[in-house]
C-alpha cells in the first residue's frame, strides 16, 4: 500500500523496535521536538500492578505538557476515530502502542486484518502528524500455540501495511534510533 501522490501534507513516522529498546523514550522526544501541542494516545490499560506500574512511569516522564487520551473505554476499537478527533493541525499525536492496541483487539475478537487495513487507510489523509510505536516481535523464535502465532503474524502484517503509508520509520535497539525508511519530503521530524 503506498502513499499517493496529493493526499496528506504531513508525514507520519513508525518508530519499531523490541520490548524495553527506547522506542516511546525516541517517540516522545520526536513529538516534543516538532514543538506542536503533544498528544498521547495510551492504548494500554492498567491489567495488573506491573502494568499499572509501568503506566505510572510512562505518565511521569511524559509530563504535564502532554494532553492524554488513555484506553479506559476501549480506544483499541475505536483508534481511527480518536484520531480523527485528535490529529488536528497544530498538534503532534503519540500512539503508544499499537502492540497493545492489536492485543485489545485480538483478545475482543475483532477483525485484524480490517482493523489495520481501516487504520492504514486512514494515515495518509490525517492533517497532523503522528508517530505510531509497534514492537518488532517477529524476531525471535516461531511461538509454541497457534494463538501466539496469529499474533505475530498480524503484527508482522500491521507493521508492514503501516510502514507502507508512514513517511519515515525508524527501528529502536538498545536506544539508539537506526532509520529503516528516510522521508521522501521534508517533515516536521527532521
């Protein structure tokens, strides 16, 4: 799916990378530095005390600057439609992130496959510029149970699909940003 000519004029970035690599500590850094009104779309929910932990440390670092939009009613079904509310111009949207948001989805039974096609089709056309970050989990071993593996596979396929419509992406190991697709234009995230 690639970005045709005339349609958003701003670019939008996928920041990838493992678990605990520095992909939202990039990602945030990237929003403030566009110096727009940064907004953070939290697709997590507080599922237990180290989730809710880690949430509070995601929430600290951030800082008041942000405004938050977090999942307490299910942004994992209605993602497109927080971003069409929320990329407004003069603002700059984190969505943190989309291996939550595909996990929601997964567990709620819902279409996969439509659900980052409905997504993707959207990005081009957003008037604000967002940075999605996605965990890379194809890396590793072939999960053990089939559920772990149509995981992956629909993960690998978001991240495909999404890098396909996103100006630039970016993969984040041990901290430190290696850039997989350069922008074609010039964009706030130089």
């Amino acid at each position: 799916m690639a970005q045709a000519e005339g349609q958003g004029a701003v670019s939008s970035v996928l920041v990838t990378g493992g678990a605990r690599s520095g992909k939202s500590r990039y990602a945030e850094q990237l929003i403030l530095e566009s110096r727009l009104e940064p907004v953070y779309v939290a697709t997590s929910a507080a599922w237990d005390g180290e989730m809710e932990a880690r949430i509070g440390l995601h929430r600290a670092r951030r800082g008041v600057e942000w405004r938050t939009i977090e999942d307490k009613a299910g942004i994992g079904a209605d993602l497109t439609g927080v971003l069409r509310r929320e990329a407004l111009p003069g603002r700059a949207v984190l969505v943190d992130c989309l291996t939550l948001w595909l996990t929601n989805l997964m567990m709620a039974e819902a279409d996969l496959a439509a659900a980052t096609q409905a997504l993707c089709a959207l990005v081009p056309y957003l008037p604000a510029p967002v940075v999605f970050v996605s965990n890379e989990v194809g890396l590793g071993i072939v999960p053990d149970n089939a559920m772990a593996r149509q995981f992956r596979d629909a993960q690998g396929r978001l991240n495909q699909e999404l890098a396909a419509v996103c100006g630039r992406v970016v993969f984040v190991a041990a901290g430190l940003p290696l850039l997989l697709k350069p922008s074609s234009q010039p964009d706030i995230f130089l």
